[in-house]
C-alpha cells in the first residue's frame, strides 16, 4: 500500500486525540494534572533512553543512532483503552483511572514530539545538541500554547450559540468542536510548524474546562463523537493490519523471536520507569487523595503501545530489511500487548 502518512495524520488523528481529549472530566484531570505530567514528560524521555539502549545495543540490526531513538520513542506512548475500561468496570478509584488515561493522553503528545525530532535527523538534517532541544521546545511549548489558543478561542465561540430552545444550535456546536480540533491539528502541524498533536490535545482540554456547561445536548454530542472514533479506530486498525502485513514481507522467522525479548525488555523497562518516578508523582500529588501505592504503580507499569500513531510514523525512506523491521516491531508489540 502506497498511502502518504501525512493523509492519515490529518485525517484521523485530530478525531482521535480530540475526543479522548474532550471527555475528560477537567475536575479529575486537574487534580492529577501535575501527576501526569511527570509521567509523560520525563517518564517518556526515560522510557526512550531505556529502549533507545536495547534497540542500538541489544538488537543486532546496526540501526543508525536517530533510528535507534525514533524508534524507541514510538515504544514510549502507551495505549490505556483496555486497562481505563476494566478499571472503572471493577470500580478502582477515580484518581488512578484518572492518572493512567491522562498519562496516555498527554505522552501521545510528548512521544510523537520525540519522534519527529530524530525523524528529521533520520532523513539527513544536520544535528547537535543545540538544534535537538531547540526542536523539542519548539515542537511542545508551541504546540501547547497554540492548543490552549484554540481551546479558548473554541469555546467562546459555542458560547454564542448555547440557547437550549433553539435546535440549529446544537448541530453549530458539534460543527465548531469538530472544526477547532481540525483547525488546531492542521494550523498548528502545517502553518506554525509546532506539533499539531499536542495543540490538538490542549484544545479539547481547554474546551472540556470552559465549553462542557455550554452544550445543548451532551447526549447529542457524546454520540457524534464516540461513532467518529469507532469509525476512526476502525479504519485506522485495518490499515495498521495492512501495513503490519507489508513490513513482514522482509522480516524473517528470527525477527520474531527478536520481537519476544523486546516485549519483555520494554514492559521492564516501563515498570522502572514507574518505580522512578514513584516518588515524585507522589510528591507533586499535593494530597493524600492523589497519592499512588505500589499496587497502583503495578496497575501502570504494564506497556501497550499507542497504535494509531504508527501509520503516520511510517516513511519512503525504510527500505531496507532492517528499516522495514521498525514497524513491525511496533505492530507485533501492540498485538501482544492487547489484553483483547
């Protein structure tokens, strides 16, 4: 299959991340804000130095040093949606559903930021400490703040159109959510240069905090939503099947025992991690509500990765066997990480 990656970034993933993003209760999230932060900023950052480690060190491919990286950042975003699901199915504690939902949410952001950092040094452009941290703050203060822009800017535009008794505003409201998560991923990816994700995330947050008490019909609005992402994952999962499909034309039978140790290294190296930063997430809680026993931290430490990242991670420049083992790397550690 011959798809440009940047067509399925821009069309799934604002809807996506936008309305996992939105239905966040902003009570809850504030409360673990910081907490998630932890976990997703310098959690990802250590879980790319471990992978990073075992792909350039461990795995016998000779990978470059910014594919070794790249490649370990797409390990780093996790995907909760099983997990979230059977926490709040056995009734555990709002705070720990809370802090694992909104880990995964916010290092969709902090990993794919890492990822198109090494990407473009993958491609050939030059590279120095400098120049990686500058793209970083780049890529993330900005797309932040363009994403808290939007958000406002979003919800001050429901504002004036939130009359219950008049029917043409709910219909303008679903259009202005489904029009700023778009505007924020597209300006803020293509116009600003700025990750598109993160400001696409910031926005539904700031929307979820000021404009919820504005909608006509939440029912309405939960429903359109919730089929754009069934739709959405849908599409996007049968694609990942097919490009899984692709990769495994040049992998060969050893590859999978290679993919084995690596879902064992990388759930390890998740729960170190957690066990790290324990004490620190702990820390900036602020209160006993929010604090995390080990028992918690085990609930956390399982990995699972953020597959609907993958196919717009994917680029003409891996061709050859080794390269071409990156993604079904990813792909097969998604499945074996998938508890369905």
């Amino acid at each position: 299959m011959d798809i440009d990656p940047h067509l399925l970034l821009y069309a799934f993933l604002p809807v996506l991340l936008f309305g996992d993003a939105m239905s966040i209760v902003w009570h809850d999230f504030r409360r673990t804000a910081l907490q998630c932060a932890v976990l997703a900023g310098p959690g990802v950052l250590i879980g790319t130095g471990l992978m990073f480690v075992v792909a350039r060190y461990v795995f016998p491919y000779g990978w470059s040093d910014f594919e070794c990286a790249a490649f370990a950042s797409v390990l780093a975003a996790t995907d909760p949606v099983a997990v979230v699901g059977l926490l709040k199915e056995m009734g555990a504690s709002r705070v720990l559903t809370m802090q694992i939902a909104g880990e995964s949410l916010l290092n969709d952001g902090v990993a794919i930021v890492v990822w198109l950092v090494f990407f473009d040094f993958m491609k050939g452009v030059d590279a120095d400490g400098g120049t990686i941290i500058g793209s970083f703050l780049r890529l993330a203060a900005g797309g932040t703040a363009f994403g808290i822009l939007c958000g406002v800017v979003g919800a001050r535009w429901m504002s004036l159109a939130s009359d219950r008794l008049v029917h043409t505003d709910s219909l303008v409201q679903v259009a202005v959510t489904i029009t700023v998560a778009y505007m924020a991923f597209f300006i803020g990816e293509n116009e600003l240069r700025v990750s598109g994700v993160l400001a696409a995330i910031f926005a539904a947050l700031m929307m979820s905090k000021f404009a919820k008490p504005l909608v006509c019909h939440k029912d309405g609005m939960e429903a359109v939503w919730h089929a754009m992402e069934y739709f959405g994952n849908t599409i996007l999962f049968v694609l990942c099947g097919l490009f899984a499909y692709e990769s495994c034309k040049k992998v060969a039978w050893e590859d999978f025992g290679w993919l084995i140790l690596l879902y064992i290294l990388a759930n390890l190296a998740r729960a170190f991690m957690v066990a790290l930063l324990w004490p620190i997430v702990n820390m900036v809680g602020g209160s006993d509500v929010t604090r995390t026993t080990w028992k918690e931290c085990a609930v956390q430490s399982p990995e699972g990765v953020a597959l609907h990242l993958m196919p717009c991670k994917r680029h003409s420049a891996l061709r050859s066997r080794h390269t071409c083992a990156l993604p079904s790397f990813v792909q097969g550690f998604s499945w074996k990480s998938s508890p369905e």
